[in-house]
C-alpha cells in the first residue's frame, strides 16, 4: 500500500488507535526527512537512528498532543527536535566546549573552487563541536530564537548567542580553508 493512494489523515487516525500497519505507514513515509534532521544533532549515523526510532516512539505514544493546528509534519519535525536535545543533554558534553578541545577531523569532500553543494556544508556543520552544532541548527536551521534555545539546553542566552558566534566564525574558516585547496 503506497502513501499516495491513501489520506494522511486516515494514516493518523489509525496511528491514534494503535494500528500497527498505519505506524509503519506513517514511519516510511516521514523517516527519511526526520532522519535528515537527527544526523544534523548527532555525532554518527546509529547515534541519529537512535534518535529517529525514540522520536517516532514519542509520536505513536504521545499522538493526543497533536490538535490538529498546523501541519503533521510540523508536529513530527518538532517532537524530533526535541528527541535530539534529549539526546545532547543526556551526553555528557556540554554546550560550552570549546572547539580546540576538539581535534580537526580531514574533510574528505570534492568541493570546486567556488561551489559548497549542500551536503559538504552539511558535512561541514556535523564537524563542530557538540554544542556548537546542537545551537547552530536550532537557530539557524530550525529557527529557534536564542531565548528558546537557552531553555531547551539549559544554558543562558549570552551562551546560545555565544556558541552561535563561534560556530559560525568555525563554519566560515573552515569554508576558507576548503576553498583554498
């Protein structure tokens, strides 16, 4: 049975009654895009497909939180978001590490002299340090403001502008430094 041939909303409805067929549909059809976003908080793959199957975990569990107001997807994207954050709280890093204490891993990517493509920036932002990428896809990304961000990390509005600040100026030399090889 194809997504397309089938109404989204008939899909909820039998995820709200614990259908299992309409959780699978559910999952295929929006597991892609949601695993898109746990690989921009994750530092691997199977870090992200931990995230991916607690969020879809979250949404099968919690479904009578969604009022119908904006957009399923939206909600989904959302409770994803947060999964992640869960997930960065729970390591022990915190958001104020430094980027010298991380080591320079080697950027293995063909960029041209004058073109980024989407997956090396992509690349590029999962290089950063844990808590400089986690507030750098939530503002960036995401669209979070900092005031929301400090209190999804717990941190102080000065920190998430701060950590925004040296993400950037990291994004940036390392941009400068790839395309000048």
């Amino acid at each position: 049975m194809k997504l397309e041939n089938i109404n989204l909303n008939s899909i909820w409805q039998g995820c709200q009654a614990y259908d299992k067929k309409a959780q699978a549909l559910l999952y295929s059809h929006f597991s892609k895009k949601m695993f898109a976003v746990c690989l921009r908080y994750a530092n691997t793959t199977l870090e992200a497909e931990d995230i991916l199957q607690n969020g879809f975990i979250k949404v099968f569990t919690k479904h009578h939180l969604f009022d119908g107001k904006g957009s399923l997807e939206g909600w989904i994207k959302r409770i994803i978001v947060n999964t992640a954050i869960e997930s960065f709280r729970q390591s022990k890093a915190k958001p104020t590490d430094s980027i010298e204490a991380h080591h320079e891993n080697t950027i293995v990517s063909h960029l041209s002299s004058d073109t980024t493509s989407y997956q090396d920036l992509l690349q590029l932002i999962k290089e950063l340090p844990l808590g400089y990428r986690t507030v750098f896809n939530l503002y960036a990304i995401e669209g979070y403001s900092h005031k929301e961000i400090a209190q999804m990390l717990g941190i102080s509005e000065g920190s998430s502008k701060s950590q925004l600040s040296r993400a950037r100026q990291a994004l940036q030399e390392k941009l400068i430094k790839e395309n000048t090889i």
